[in-house]
C-alpha cells in the first residue's frame, strides 16, 4: 500500500444463519422439498407465499396451508446486468415480483431471459426447479418465460415420491450462508495508527482539551468534539480492565477454547481496546492484571493489529482498582 493517502483493504465476513422452523414455515419448506407450493390463506382469505407463522390481523398462528401453481405473472421487476456470487444466476438476469396463480400477493424470485427486452410486466412465467431439492427457497432455481419449451423437463419436473416415514422427511429447520464482501477504508487517523504498526509502534492522539489519550485515533474527540491532532506513541503494556473467557467453540476459530478476550488500557491512554490474552490459564485472567504485547517477528509485520499476536502477563503487582475505574 501506498505511504500517502489513506489505507484501505478487503473485509470478508462469513457465517452460517441457522433457523429452526416453525410448524408453517416447516410445512412450506418440505413441500418445496418435494416441488410443490404452498401459501397461507388469511383471515381476511388472501392467501400469501411464502406463508407467515402468524396471521397481521388477528395475531393467530396461520395453519391453513393450500396448494398454488409454480406458474404465475410478473408484476413488477429490476434488471440486474452484473450478477455478483451468490446470487441465482451468473449471468445478467431479472427480480421480480411474481404473482402465482392461486394467490393473492406476489413472491420475489428471479427470471432468467436472455435480455432486458424481454421483461415486462405482465409476463407469464413459471418455475425452473433444481435437479435436487432441499427445502430452501432456491428448490426453485428460478423463473422463465412460460413461452419458453426448452426446459419442459425440468419445468414440468413430477413431484418426488419420497419414502420413510413423513415426520422424519420434513424439514425443520434451514441454514443459510452469508457473505458480506468489503473495502474497509481507513480514516487518515487510522491510516497512521496502522503504519505505526508496522513500524512496531503504538500510536495514539492527545484532545487538546480534556488531554485524553485516544487509541486506536479518532480523529475527534467524543466528549469535546475537536480535531485531534497531536500524535502521541504509548507503550506496548498496560492493564487489563474487563474480560471475557471464551469457552464456546465455532465456525474459523483460530485458538482453542477457552482462551480470553479482553479490554487493555495501555499506559498513558484514556481508552482500552480489545486483544487476547494468552501465555496464562483463563481461570487466572483477572481485573487489573498488567500485560504487555507479544508482537509477531518483523519480517511479518503490516499494517494490521496482528502485528500483535496477543498479551500476557507481566511480573508486576495488580493495578489499584482506582487507577483504571474510570475506564471500565
């Protein structure tokens, strides 16, 4: 990255959503299992899809379930012309909002044409199952022109016999991945918080007001709302304030539970920010226990808090609670 300007990378965040099903979204989901749709009907007798749990007029549960065609008309619809991953087709394509024949309120989904010209309202359409259904709404892979006879095979698709017993077919709950794709751009504060790091040092900002020590920088200090701007390096030790001990595995751990994450205040600094602490039994972590920082060799230094592989303990008594209350 360059010396000047501000810095920025990619930020992925990934994790499985998981949610277990009620008896009516359970319902709908083992029918798509088997191709087949099913919608709500209301109290007021709108019968929507997919089908809510619970009726917005009279609050009830909606158990009346009924059966809808896979074949419906486009009401409204957006092009997309640069599919991104994720999404149900790789190739530029519609959503819409469809109304299948039997209901009364439209579902979104897409239509895959060949071009924008082919969109409009009013467009009758029909579903395009997968080859091997789930219980997820992406059973249906998608719509297409019901003009279209190319894909009478799989449009057309019978509902799958399935054996074993019923309640152990039905689908109970989902898990749904998400990927959230960044540029995390640092602020000019940040940027030089950051390739102080990679020089090996901590950098901070003083208000020129209240003389608080921020770090990592704001840029502006949250209790007088002025620029800060007089850089000050602290030290790679401190005091422990608040703590957590992590006893609960999941999904891209890097550290074997249970280990801790906790609140530092480093010396001369106003504010505490988070890192782990490591080279000491969790169960031993405590409030006011000094620490200083473990940093990575050199040659693998950037601009990142990784630098800092984590904190442990000093050979120092305990901080006196009154030294750090203020910051807890």
């Amino acid at each position: 990255m360059s010396e000047v300007g501000t810095l920025h990378a990619p930020l992925k965040v990934e994790f499985d959503y998981t949610r277990s099903l009620g008896p009516t979204l359970s319902a709908f989901m083992s029918a798509l299992r088997r191709r087949q749709v099913l919608g709500g009907r209301l109290s007021d007798g709108t019968v929507v899809v997919p089908p809510p749990e619970y009726d917005p007029h009279t609050l009830d549960p909606v158990d009346d379930l009924v059966s809808v065609a896979d074949e419906g008309v486009v009401h409204s619809w957006s092009w997309v012309p640069e599919p991104v991953a994720g999404q149900p087709l790789d190739r530029p394509f519609a959503f819409a909002l469809i109304l299948l024949e039997g209901a009364d309120r439209p579902v979104l989904h897409a239509v895959a044409v060949e071009s924008a010209d082919q969109m409009e309202t009013g467009l009758r359409v029909r579903a395009r199952w997968a080859q091997e259904t789930v219980g997820a709404m992406t059973d249906i892979s998608w719509f297409e022109p019901l003009e279209d006879d190319s894909t009478d095979d799989l449009a057309e698709a019978p509902v799958r016999e399935q054996e074993g017993d019923p309640a152990d077919l039905a689908v109970t709950g989902i898990v749904t991945p998400v990927g959230l794709d960044y540029d995390y751009a640092a602020s000019p504060e940040e940027s030089s918080f950051f390739r102080g790091l990679a020089d090996g040092r901590i950098l901070g900002q003083r208000c020129p007001v209240c003389q608080k020590v921020y770090v990592p920088p704001r840029g502006a200090c949250p209790v007088d709302g002025v620029p800060t701007s007089e850089e000050v390096e602290l030290p790679d030790h401190g005091t422990v304030t608040t703590f957590c001990i992590v006893n609960v595995p999941f999904l891209g751990q890097k550290i074997e539970p249970p280990y801790v994450s906790a609140y530092v205040l480093l010396d001369g600094a106003d504010i505490a920010f988070l890192h782990l602490i490591l080279g000491i039994d969790a169960a031993d972590v405590r409030m006011g226990m000094r620490v200083r920082a473990v940093w990575k060799p050199p040659e693998e230094w950037s601009t990142t808090i990784e630098n800092i592989s984590h904190f442990e303990p000093l050979d120092e008594p305990d901080a006196d609670f009154e030294t750090y209350r203020q910051h807890l």
